[in-house]
C-alpha cells in the first residue's frame, strides 16, 4: 500500500515540509534511507544521515533544526519515535492474523480455548487449562494443567508454562520463556546436603506483559510471584521466586532479581544488572547497567550504578579518580617523602 | 486435608504455644498469612508481620522471642525453614505422580524405559537410550541417543540432552535445561578464521542433582564435564566444557564457570558470578554475586568479592573508600598545596 | 579404527620422537591420558601431566622442551591444539550423518527442503521456508515462515527462529537458540505506559556461523540484526535488536550487545561483557570478561577491562592500588596530620 505525506501527516498530526504529495510503500533506517520508504529522526547521535537519506519522508521531532538542505520531504511531530511506533502498528494491523488449530497438536478434553484461536502443531495444552479469545500459540509451546490464560495472548514457540500459573490479556511471552519453574529453595542439612523445599506457589502475570526470549519467571515457594500490569522484560531475564516487578516497570536483557524482592513501579532497570534477595525498591527507581543492588531503595526516583551501587553521580565521579589512582597513590607517596624531608630538615636545623 | 497444630507438632518434633487443636488445610507466607493456614517466621527481615498474621499456626525457631502478643499457635522448632520443607514436602507426597506414556511421544525401538513412567506428548526418545524407573518427561523434552538415565527422574517441559550424556537418579531438569551442548573451542588459523574443534566428550551428572530453567551444560572435549552428586544449579548458568562441580556445592542464577575449572565441594557461589578458566576452587569456597574470580583459590572457606574478587572483607573495605574517592583525591591535593606553601615558606625564611 | 603414531604425524605433518608403530584408537586428556589413545599437551598448565600419562601418542609444540623422560611417543607440530583439532574433525566425519525425513515433523507444502536433509520429529517448517542441501534439524526445532536457510547447516532441538530471518551456508545453531524474536523497544507514553514499537525488520546470518545453546538474536526494528562470515557465539548470549558483528568475531557466554551496536571483525569478547547501545566497536578489540563498555572503541587493537571499562593495563593497574585502599586512605589522614603537626611547630616557633 502506498500513502501520501499529506495522508500520514493527517494520521499523526504532524507538519509537512516539502512535497505533500510524494508516496512512501515501506520504511527504512535513515543510514540506509531507501526511495519510496519513509524514515524517521530521533536520536542525535543519526542526525548526519539526515542529509544524505534517500528516504522520501522523514519523520522529525518538532524542534529539530536542519544544517543543511535535507532532499526528502519532513514530517515535524512532537515525538519522531512514538510516531513511528504509531505508524509500524497501523502497518501491522494491516497483516491479518492467522487463526485455526491444528490437528497435531495435543489439547486436552478438560481445557477450554476461546474463540479466533491459532494452534501450531506440537502445541501441548493440559488438562484444565482455560485460554480466552484471539489466543495465537506456536509451534512446541507447552501449557500445563490448570494455567488460566486471558484474550489477545501471543505466546511463541517453544514457551513453557508451569501448571497452575496465570496470564492476563494482551501479554507476550517470546520464544522460549519459562514460566512457573521452581524457585531455587533449599535447606542445608547439617552434613552439606540440601534438602528441596517445594515450590508450591505460582506465579500470576496481569494485562499487558511483554517477556522476552529465554527469560526465566520461578514460581513461588508460597503465595505468587508477581508481574503487573504494563511490565516489560528484555530476553535472558531471571526473575526469582515470590519476586513482585510494580506496574510498567521495564528490565533489560540478563538482569537478575533475586527471591522476594519487590520492584516498585515505573522502575527502568538496565541490561545484566543484579538485585539482592528480599528488597524493596522505590517506584521510579533507575538502576544502571550491570549494577549491584545489595539494598533496598527507599526514595523514589533514585539513579543508581555500581557494584555495589551508589548514586550515579557518586559513582561516576569515582569511577573518573579510579582510573587514575596509580597517580595518586604515587603522588600520595611522594607527599610522604616530602613531609620527611622536611622533617629532617627542620630537625637537623634545631639539632645545628 | 486438615491437620491439628498437635499432629503438625508431632511430626517436626516442635513444642506447641497456645490451643493445640487449632486446624489448618493450606499453607501461607507470613505477611499474607490466611486464616486456616499454617505459616512460619524464618528471617527476621519478616518479624514484624507475626504480630498480625492471621495465620492459625505459624513455626518459629526455638530462640525466637515475640516483643507483643501473638495471635496464631506457635509451635517452636530447632529450624523453622527446614520443618517448613518437611511439611511442604509431606503435602507434596499427597499429590499421586502421573504414570503412563504418550502415543503422541516418540520413543525410538531401541530405548528402554523403565516401569513407573510419564511420557508425555512430542517428547522425542532416541536410539539406545535407557531410562531408569518412576521417570517424568514433559512434552517437547528431546533425549538423543546413546543417553542414560538412572531412576526416579524429572525431566520438564522443552529440555535438551545431547547423545552420549549420562543423568543420575532422583535428578531434576527443569524447563528448557541443554545438556551436552557443544563446547565452544574454536583454533584460529593465522587468517582470522576459527576452525571448530570438535567436542566429542559428554556430561555426567551424577545423583539428586537440580538444574533450573534455561541452564546450558557444554559436552567436553575430550572426557566428560562432570556435576557431581548433590549439586543444585540455579536458571541460566553457564557450564562450560571440561568442568567439574564438587559434590553439594550450590550455584545461583546466570553465573558462568568458564572452560576447564573445578570447583570444590561445599561452594557456594552466588548469583551472576563468573569464573575464569582452568582455575581450580578449594571447598567451601563462598563467591558473592557479580564476582569475577581470575584465579584458583586454594584455601577451603574463604568468601570472595569483587572484579577482581578478593577477600570479602578488603572488598567491602576497598568500597567503602572507593565511595569517597573524589573527596580523598581533593585531600591529597590540598595536602601537596599546603606542603608547598611550607617550602616556600621555609625557603624565603632561608632567603631572608 | 586404529593409526599408527607415523600414519598420524604424516597427517598432521608432525616429527615423531619415540616408536612410531605404537598405535591408538582414541582420544583422551592428558591428566587422563589411557593406553591405546591419543592426547595433547598445549596449555602450559598442564605439562606436569605429560611425564605421566599413560597415552600411547602425544600431540606438543614443537618448543616444548620436557624437562623428564616421556613414555608416550610424541609427536612434534606447528600448534598441538589445531593439530588435535584437525585429527578430531577427521574422527568425526568418519562418523555417517543420518538422513531422512520422519512423518511426524509438520512441513508445510510451500516449504522447499534440499537434498540429503535429517528432519527429526516434531520439527515444524512454515509455509514458504527453503531449507538448502544436507540439513540435520532435530526435534522440536521451530522454523517460522519465509526463512531461508543455506546449505549444510545443523538445527539443534527446541531452535526457534521466527519467520523472515535468513541463515547462511556452514551454520550451527545449538539447542535453545532463539533468532528473531522481537527487539525491545517501546516508546513510553505521559503516564508511564509503554506501547510496543513493532519490530518489522529481520535477522540475517551469514555462512560459517555457530551459535551456542540458548543464545537470543533479536530481529531488527527496521532492516536487519546481522550476524557476519565466520563469528562464533557461546552460549546464552544476549544479541539487541539491530546490533551488527563483524566478521570471525567470537563473543563468550553470557555476554550482552544492545541494541543498533556495531562490532567490528576479529574481535574477542569474553564471558558476561557488556555492550551499550549506539556503539562502534573498531575491529580487533579484546574485551576483558564481565567489562561493561559504555563507548564507542575508535581503534582498532585495544584491549579492555572493566566497569566502565577502560584500558586492561590501566585497569589492572588501578586495580592494585583499588585492593589497598583503606591503606591508602589512612596513609593520607596521617600526612594530613603530620603537617598539621608542623604547621602548629612553626606557627608556635613564629610566635616564639
């Protein structure tokens, strides 16, 4: 499908410069800008491409000013990126689900799957399991007994699910997500045994949830691990027993909570960060790549970073007089032989 | 099934405080505590909400001394998480195991299975494969040949074992768990080009070992990369080729142990901590999360951190300055300021 | 089968030292080393070992100079490690690759499948995949619609690779791996919610790739994730969306790229790094395991370490002066003391 700058401005509420009627079938990266598609500015760190893209249409955030003629035509919207968002769902909106259950795949007598469903082959779903509306499940993906699962629910191939464990609508679980494993409890005996202390608890995940591939969610070893509402989670994530991630919180890719920490909401936790066992973390809390957090953060807000992690700011100026301590430390040494000079000389001069 | 807190006592062997024919039917954690539950206070963090759970019966250890009222019956117990665990475990016992094998699995004529088994559907049984008695394997598990398998094993949903592997009795694997997976050696030949060396050993895990989700295990190169008895892996850890885990020794999620190491029996190492190669670890090694250990440790029971990991306590120490750096930099500035203001001073004097 | 240490050395192109009609039949490590086999002696580490193994043939380097008499016959090459590679592939291919479709893997009828290929069951192949000559795909494996795959290529079990995503001659991927699952990006909205920016683009893999168990290439948002000729990645690795690595780079376990970050070719990163990103990273840079890069490396050879990172030699340098901290720190206090001290004695004799 082809559309006009005039049309998707009109779409996004943007404001044209340049030709309105110039048509766009596909988008692109504005490093690689191709005729006929349609681009878009938003970090920076790009704006050198901007001048070169062979893009027909740019989107542009409302301020940006240009250095040099630009050939395409300029779509100025408050946000570039959220425009684009807007504009990639339109186009796949445009894709039309597929729907139909395979016959090869196992879906137990008790289970009930709403309507408008997708079942690849080699889909298992157990007994008594409940799947709403609009469901799309893919090949290999495994669903035990008792999991209660909402509308609109992609989970792709390869996921597993834990019997007992709930989704809500609209969630995502990537490929290879596990869902509902034990937690990692147990108890040393006195002859360095460990004895397993059942998980018997579960894990419920509400509306809106995106898990990315390979990410790890335990179940609870009483009670529930809980994931709410707008959570989004990057790939190779762990996320340990009776851990609970507040309302539109987002982790990056390889972070680790560890058991019964509590994440508050709107949190934005990095790539590969850790968080100790049994923490509360204040809402809005930012937590920088590859920190430790060993306690809890009690002021919303918060900008961390470090192993252990300290302030931002406290661990950046750190960082700036860690890089040269050799010089320091020499120079601290070279005090030192200084104040000893002077010692000796004011000691020789008082035993002159 | 309901118990009194006097047939719960009997069976942990605790001293009962308050109306011992109080009744209980589910579990509960202690700040949620439900009536009709039974609870325990294990961690101190958690003393607070004893006061007012409305748990019925909550376990306590024997030293532990309320500051208010207690509603609940309390029974005392040397360990209140290890009598937790024997309950658990109790109630878990209750839940007869599934028997029967999938006509939907796919077991090659070659494999022997032994009595007792679950199968479930598009599991995958290779040639020559031999599993042992009261076998569990969830659906999409893939077990390629030559593989044995000892008894009373659980192998979850979408779990991987390369051929030639050998798994102990009682082990568990949970979910998406790869077992024998190539391991990564490469030789590069002076163009920059990686030839594979090809990984023709295999993985022995020995008896009662757990492994969570997503964890890989790498084959070895030659002979075996070796799990001993007792170990319990945690989600996403990296095993590489060639290393040995002593028995009972625990490791915490999305730790990796790089090619070659032995870790002694007894460690512990916590969560996102990263070993290097060939290194060999004494018993009774304690590696805090995020460690880096470059080297071997040959002293049994010393407790590491940092990158570079030293002496727990010299991290902790070292972490304390390293917060304040810029303020000791500043100092030492001020200092040489002053020392030569001093020699100035002394030196006019000399002038004078 | 059995060689003679003289049919081996012709082979590799080895001088024999010892009887070169002893003969072997297998491979073993050297600390193991069993009569009737072949081993190798290449890291240092291990050379204590070579005086008494039992291996009948042993593989060094021609400047090893041993320092005892050796039982074994030993034979003299360039590099032992590619010489016992190159014996062990010859191992390998001895051993026939099974071919054959099973009935109980679901091909789509628009998919196109080469010659030669072994197809497990429960693979699933989508409508409109071509799949080149010589495949092994093992069971469980997932390949989504419109994917293409060279030939000669190895699909471990549970693989899922979603639909558009190109795959070149020569490749492994091992267990678990997931490419082309969605990048994570979301564009947050005014009130903390986060709506999903469709990730439209695809993941190309170029020939003679391997990729470890587990590992996650996310697909791009626009145009491609793109793995280059020749790079071998660990396992449980983590691949933005967007990212680009150069070629016969090698990435070790756990490490993370994020999103749109170019590496360069010939680049050895180790286990648990970290990549931010927007990064380019100039070609044959050595990144020190668990080192957290925060910039862009503009020339091409650098080697670095730490959190951030920083040059390897400045790093362990500082690192050093890091371990003795508190020492330092008390080492200022008392120079500050000291001229105090002096300051008083002068302003006391001034006064004088």
């Amino acid at each position: 499908m082809e559309f006009t700058a005039r049309q998707i401005a009109d779409y996004i509420n943007g404001d044209i410069e340049g030709n309105p009627e110039v048509k766009v079938s596909s988008f692109s990266k504005i490093e690689e800008g191709k005729p006929g598609s349609l681009s878009f500015l938003s970090n920076p760190k790009y704006s050198k491409y901007i001048y070169e893209s062979n893009a027909d249409i740019i989107l542009i955030n409302k301020d940006f000013v240009p250095e040099f003629p630009v050939k395409a035509t300029l779509i100025r919207v408050e946000n570039a990126y959220e425009s684009l968002a807007k504009l990639l769902t339109l186009a796949e909106q445009a894709n039309q689900r597929k729907t139909g259950i395979s016959l090869q795949a196992f879906i137990s007598e008790t289970a009930e799957i709403g309507q408008g469903a997708y079942i690849e082959p080699f889909v298992y779903i157990g007994e008594n399991v409940s799947i709403g509306e609009n469901a799309s499940i893919y090949s290999s993906a495994s669903i035990a007994e008792n999991v209660k699962i909402g509308d609109n629910v992609t989970i792709y191939a390869g996921v597993k699910i834990y019997k007992d464990c709930f989704i809500g609508n609209n969630c995502t679980l990537h490929a290879g997500v596990v869902v509902g494993s034990d937690g990692f409890g147990f108890a040393s005996s006195s002859d360095g045994i460990y004895n397993k202390i059942p998980q018997t608890g579960n894990v419920v995940i509400e509306d809106n949830v995106e898990i990315g591939a390979n990410t790890t969610v335990d179940r609870a070893t009483l009670g529930s691990t809980i994931i709410r509402k707008g959570v989004k989670i990057d790939n190779l994530v762990q996320i340990a027993h009776n851990v609970e991630i507040g309302e539109n919180t987002v982790i990056a890719a390889q972070t680790g909570i560890s058991g019964s920490t509590k994440v508050g909401k709107n949190c934005i936790i990095a790539g590969q960060a850790g968080l100790a066992g049994h923490l509360h973390i204040a809402d809005k809390t930012i937590i920088a790549a590859q920190s430790g957090i060993p306690n809890s953060v009690k002021n919303s807000g918060e900008i961390l970073m470090g192993y252990p992690a300290i302030a931002l700011r406290d661990f950046q100026r750190s960082s700036i007089v860690f890089k040269k301590l050799p010089d320091l430390q020499k120079l601290v040494y070279e005090l030192k032989r200084q104040i000893n000079e002077q010692k000796d000389l004011s000691q020789n001069k008082n035993n002159e």
